[in-house]
C-alpha cells in the first residue's frame, strides 16, 4: 500500500466515513472474500498484512517501506500463524488486529487534526456503535443483541465485551509500538 491514496479525513463525520469504508472492505475479506483472502495469505512469503481501504475495498500487502510509515500500519505477518491455526481462529485473530488497526488509524487522523475532547468523544461513540469486525467474523454481533434483550436492557455483557475488546486493542497496539520501537 502506497501512502494515502484517498483524500485525507478531516472532520469527524469525514474520519467516521474512512473508519466505516476500511471496517467494510476489512469484513468482507474475512468473511464474504474469505478464500481468496486465505489463498492470498501464503505463509511462503514475505510480512503480509491486511489492509482495509475507505472506499470499502481490501488487499493483502507487504507493508510500506517508509519508516515511521503516513499511517499507522496493520498487523505484520498475518500470513505466518495462517496453517499453524484452525481457519475460525486465525480469522478471529486477524479480525482483533483489524479492529486495533482501524482505532489506531482513525485516533492518528483524530490527532493530526487536533481533535479536541468532545471530537474525539463523539468519534469514539459513532465507532462504538458499530459492531466489532471480531464480533462480525465470530458471530458475536448477534449473541450480544439477544443478550442486551434477554437481559431487559442490561448492558452488561455489551459492557463486558466491549473492555475484552478495548484490551485486546491495546494489546495489539502495544505490539505493534513494541515492533516499530524495535525496528
């Protein structure tokens, strides 16, 4: 992937788009393009990473050769664990590192553009309010809806979901800052 090639988001509705257009080109290479993404990703070859575009396309891809790259890059190797993981679960851990990725790029134009409190407030709640691309690729999504239902309401186990999610994010961007540190 070859910089930015879409124009650059500057408000929060225009950050929001990009978010939803890399979400949706993200869910439908794990799910509906799910065996040509697995063909795609040989562990015989090099780094590959998973790469969601705003016009809600997706390729698979070496990572950019720039160093620090214009945005923040997706997870290195997804190609690597593919055989040595049933399907289902390597799907599920690329989908983590795809949610971790597509906050860390949203935040990175959030903080380029100074966003203040209320903005990035306002971001975070529009992000939340879309299922996980890991709630989509497991099935999640409509367990936690029924759950919330059952449940009168109860936020809960939404609740609860949502801080495995936000650690498991930071977990992933912690790899990653630990990757580019590294390097």
């Amino acid at each position: 992937m070859e910089g930015i090639p879409h124009p650059i988001p500057r408000t929060v509705e225009e950050v929001f788009n990009d978010f939803k257009g890399r979400r949706s080109g993200l869910i439908k290479a794990l799910t509906t393009d799910v065996d040509k993404f697995y063909q795609q990703c040989d562990p015989e070859k090099e780094n590959l990473c998973l790469y969601g575009l705003p016009n809600e396309t997706w390729e698979v891809n070496l990572p950019v050769e720039e160093v620090p790259p214009e945005l923040p890059e997706p997870a290195l190797g997804i190609n690597f664990a593919r055989d040595g993981m049933q399907e289902k679960d390597w799907l599920s851990l690329v989908a983590v590192h795809s949610d971790s990725w597509l906050l860390a790029v949203a935040f990175y134009f959030g903080a380029r553009f100074g966003f203040g409190k209320n903005e990035r407030k306002r971001l975070f709640q529009m992000i939340n309010d879309l299922p996980t691309i890991f709630e989509v690729v497991t099935g999640n999504v409509k367990q936690l809806k029924d759950q919330s239902a059952n449940h009168n309401g109860s936020s809960k186990s939404k609740s609860s979901a949502k801080v495995v999610f936000i650690l498991l994010c930071l977990y992933s961007f912690y790899m990653h800052l630990s990757y580019l540190m590294s390097n």
